[in-house]
C-alpha cells in the first residue's frame, strides 16, 4: 500500500466514524439502543455481548450477517440458528421456518437502510423480515454498513430500489429487469422483490432493539 492509500483509508476512517456518530445519536433520539463499530471485527464483539449462550437466534435473508460469520461464531456459543436460507430445509417446512425465525429469542437481522434522522427502511419481498422488524416478540439486532446511510427516506428507497435490490438478485442468480438496467424501472413481473417496505420512525414499544453502524461496507 503506498502512502496515498494509507491516507486515502485513514481519511475515509474519519469520516466513517463521524458520520457513524451522528446516525447513532439520531437512532438514539428515537428509542433505538444504538452504538458505532469501527471494524466488521468490532461489530461482532458488539453482537456477541448482546447474544447469550446458548440463544435461539432467527435470521433472516441477509447478506451481512453472513458476511460478518457470526453463523460459526454464535454455534460454538451452543446457540440454535434458524433460517430459511438452510439448504438442508425441505420445500414443505420452509413456511414453519420462516415463523420460528420471527418468534425466536433473539432477531439478528441487517437493515436495508439507516438514515440520518434515524429510521429505519427496509424493502422485502415475502413479508418475513418486515413483519419481524415491526412486531418480533424480543430482542431483536440490526447490524448495519456504512455504505447503507442516506440523507432521508426517500433517497433510502430509492438506494434500495436501484442498488440493493439488483445486486441482492444477482447474488440469488434471479432475473429481475433492473438487473439488466442497473437500475429500478418499477417492474411488473411475477417474481419482483421490491413488495412491502417498513420505516420504523422509532423503536417498536415494548421491545428492545439495537441498532449497531460498523464504518465499513457490508451486505449491499
């Protein structure tokens, strides 16, 4: 690495960790239980200390998790994953899956967007995820890139719309039409993704969520 990478990174560092800062004191002054991780490695520390041994965790179709390897991490600790991404499920116990996920107790979870008023937006094509975010019975934990930050709601939606979702499709091997684009073109097709979307203004009540910005690019 030559010294304008290395300053090119301890810039970027910086800005990272302010902006960081501001998305959690704004999810903080809407109920959410928020904190900054520098690293991927710091947010799974962050994750960990909030998991106990031996916790059943629900965690739906995100990327980031995976990302982060927190699958092998938690099972060591002796606790129970479920997901209906597992290719030993059979087709015909998917639907139960997707049901224990959302009641397990602990919901680990990315957020498809963060912005700087601290709301959450998230864009599913099933229901399973948002129906969790709006209504899961217990703890539930988002773990969320910096890369996933934007000014308000509606430019969230639309990164969601034009980035995440033809990204996040490319990875399944689906054909959607913005894959082709590029970009969302408010598709028609059977097997779109974009069909239910959730900001969460606030925390839930009655519930504890937390919401955790790690200052490096993860999921999409």
């Amino acid at each position: 690495m030559n010294s304008t990478q290395e300053k090119n990174l301890e810039v970027r560092r910086v800005y990272n960790e302010h902006l960081g800062a501001s998305v959690v004191k704004a999810l903080e002054a809407n109920g959410f239980k928020a904190s900054y991780a520098p690293t991927a490695e710091e947010a799974v520390e962050k994750v960990l200390a909030l998991i106990p041994e031996g916790s059943t965790v629900g965690v739906p179709g995100s990327s980031t998790i995976r990302e982060l390897g927190l699958f092998e991490t938690l099972r060591a600790r002796g606790c129970k994953i479920l997901e209906h991404w597992d290719p030993a499920l059979a087709p015909e116990d998917k639907l139960q899956r997707l049901e224990d996920e959302n009641t397990s107790g602990i919901y680990l979870s990315s957020s498809n967007g963060v912005t700087l008023d601290g709301k959450l937006v998230n864009i599913d094509g099933t229901g399973n995820r948002v129906a969790a975010m709006a209504w899961a019975r217990n703890r539930i934990i988002f773990v969320v890139g910096i890369n996933k930050i934007s000014r308000d709601v509606e430019t969230a939606i639309q990164r969601i719309r034009d980035v995440a979702t033809p990204l996040n499709a490319i990875s399944k091997g689906v054909e959607l039409p913005c894959v082709k684009t590029g970009f969302c073109v408010d598709c028609r097709v059977p097997n779109r993704y974009c069909r239910a979307t959730l900001v969460l203004e606030r925390n839930p009540m009655g519930r504890e969520a937390h919401v955790i910005i790690v200052g490096t690019n993860l999921g999409y």
